[in-house]
C-alpha cells in the first residue's frame, strides 16, 4: 500500500522519525510540495497511484482530487482541514482525517510568551545588554521600554474553547481578570475571576485580548475598525489563532496611532508573510513565523494521532473523520 506526505518538512524537519507510519504503509515523504495552484501539476504527480497521502498545508483541491484515482484516505497534519475540498473527497468516498487537540497546551503557552514579550521586551533587553549599553550606563539598571506588570489587569479571550481555557487558567495564576467570549458556554467554568460578557463588553474593559476562536464568516477579521474603537486606548492584542481574524491594515493603523499599545502576533493572513503586509512597518507590533505548534513534543503528539488515525482506519473503525 502506497503512501505519500505531501509536505513533511515543517512537522519533521529531523528531530522525528517516520517509521511507525513506514511500519503501515510503503510511505515517500517530500519536504515541500508546491502551494499555489500552479503546482497543482506536481500535487497530482506526487500522488500518483497512492491509496494514502498526508498534507500540512499543500491544498488538495477538486482537481487533484478527482485526478488521484486509488486515493482512498488523506490525513491532514493539523486541525484545520480547509485546504482539503471535503465535499469532492465525500463524493468520492475518501475519508479525511484530521488531528484536534494536540496542541493545546503549547498554543496557550506561546500565547501568554507573546504576551509577556509585549510587556517586558525580553528579547530587545538581553540585545542592549549584549551590545553594551548596561556595562556603559551611569545608572544600575535601565529599560528601553515601558513595562507591564499584569496582576489585577482583566484579559479578554475570544473563544473559550479548549485552549482559550488553558490560556485563561495561567492569566487566572498571574492575577488577571477573565473575560470571556465564546459561542458556546460552559456555566461551571465561571468564577470571581472569569466571566462570559458579550462582546462588545469585552471590548470595552480588557486591557489584553487574546484571540482563541475558529475562523468563520462570523469571526473572520474580528478585529477590525469598528470593534477597535470599542477598546481601552493601549490595550494589547495576542493572535496565534488565524491571521485572518485580524484586519491587518486597520491592526497597524491603530498601532501606528497608539490606539492599541501592543500586538503580538504568530499568524498572518497570508503564510509565509508578505514584504507588504503593515504589520511589518507598524509600531509595537511582535510577529513571529507561526510556531506555536512547534515544540517537539507537540510535533511527536501531532505524529502519533496521525500514525492512530491511519491504523483505525485499516482497521475498519475511523476517528477523527471530518466531513
């Protein structure tokens, strides 16, 4: 039985090994497959006459769908499964798998890591002290920045699901108030430290928003204009969620303006990021290349369910199938 990942480089860039998945199938592995629809010749190509194939981010449209006639299962190696025309593989009858929940705990984390950035500029002090700038200084300290000290201060999340909740846990430890805003709710959840608000309510009283929501036509660019007016002048936004839950240039506006104090950002509307984009140029503003998912041990928990998905398949019994 042939199989075939499609782009296997981010998940194991040689840190991990593919032998369990070696074990099931006769697997070829490609680092990087190419994106844009013009590659659609070398997707179809690579699938060839494969039963399995794995993609990250290389889209399997109705095209290559259609083309890949021995395709009986895709195993997406990530949570979001846009890339993949379900309906085509419905049709077809090729089941689609994806991995929820594997990286709640490094997404929370990298989201409060942001946050913490943002306030003490961690990065930028250890530089000034590398170039010279404490052994030089008449004084015994000094801050290139204003700091932030986050006790007491009330955090908005926008999704409470479960990763807005591990985020919620570790501000709740730092002394933050909990804002919530979620399209489902959870009463047990609430506390004299946590609330569910509407959401013009959470914009209103946070001085941290952190964004924890899918992307839907109802969520898609969240933060924009409007809903920015509706802030504390100098709150801090914290995305690595979807890039596009963001208007990046009305973002960078108000960055540029001070408005909003602070962003920091792991996601970006388009992936790699554009020389284009105004965050790039905006004031306050942290990015980094969307690497929340990226410890290892997330990585090798993201491989196993992967591994787990394809064996029960074999199996006659599928999991996380989505349609």
């Amino acid at each position: 039985m042939k199989g075939v990942i499609l782009d296997g480089y981010t998940l194991n860039p040689g840190d991990l090994s593919w032998k369990e998945l070696e074990k099931i199938c006769d697997l070829t592995v490609y680092d990087r497959t190419a994106y844009d629809i013009g590659g659609l010749e070398d997707i179809i190509q690579r699938i060839g006459d494969a039963e399995i194939v794995f993609t990250n981010k290389t889209p399997l449209p109705a095209e290559a769908l259609q083309a890949a006639h021995k395709l009986k299962f895709i195993g997406v190696l990530a949570t979001g499964y846009n890339i993949v025309d379900t309906a085509t593989a419905n049709n077809l009858g090729i089941v689609v798998t994806n991995i929820p929940a594997y990286s709640t705990s490094a997404v929370s984390q990298m989201a409060i890591a942001l946050l913490l950035e943002i306030c003490h500029h961690v990065g930028a002090h250890d530089a000034a002290v590398k170039r010279g700038e404490w052994e030089n200084n008449p004084d015994w300290c000094f801050w290139k920045y204003p700091l932030i000290e986050l006790d007491s201060k009330t955090m908005g999340i926008i999704g409470l699901g479960r990763i807005g909740q591990a985020t919620a846990r570790i501000a709740q430890a730092m002394g933050m108030n909990v804002l919530a805003y979620s399209r489902s709710q959870n009463d047990k959840l609430e506390s004299p430290t946590l609330k569910y608000v509407k959401l013009d309510r959470l914009f209103a009283e946070s001085d941290v928003i952190c964004l924890h929501c899918p992307l839907f036509d109802s969520t898609k660019g969240i933060i924009n204009k409007n809903n920015i007016e509706k802030m504390k002048t100098g709150a801090i936004i914290i995305n690595n969620s979807r890039g596009q839950l963001v208007v990046e240039e009305d973002l960078a506006d108000a960055l540029n303006r001070g408005k909003v104090g602070g962003a920091a950002l792991d996601v970006v509307s388009t992936e790699p990021i554009k020389a284009d984009n105004p965050l790039l140029k905006a004031k306050n503003c942290l990015i980094t290349p969307h690497i929340s998912w990226a410890p290892l041990e997330t990585r090798q928990r993201l491989m196993d369910i992967a591994t787990e998905n394809l064996r029960q398949y074999l199996a006659g019994t599928p999991i996380n199938v989505v349609k």
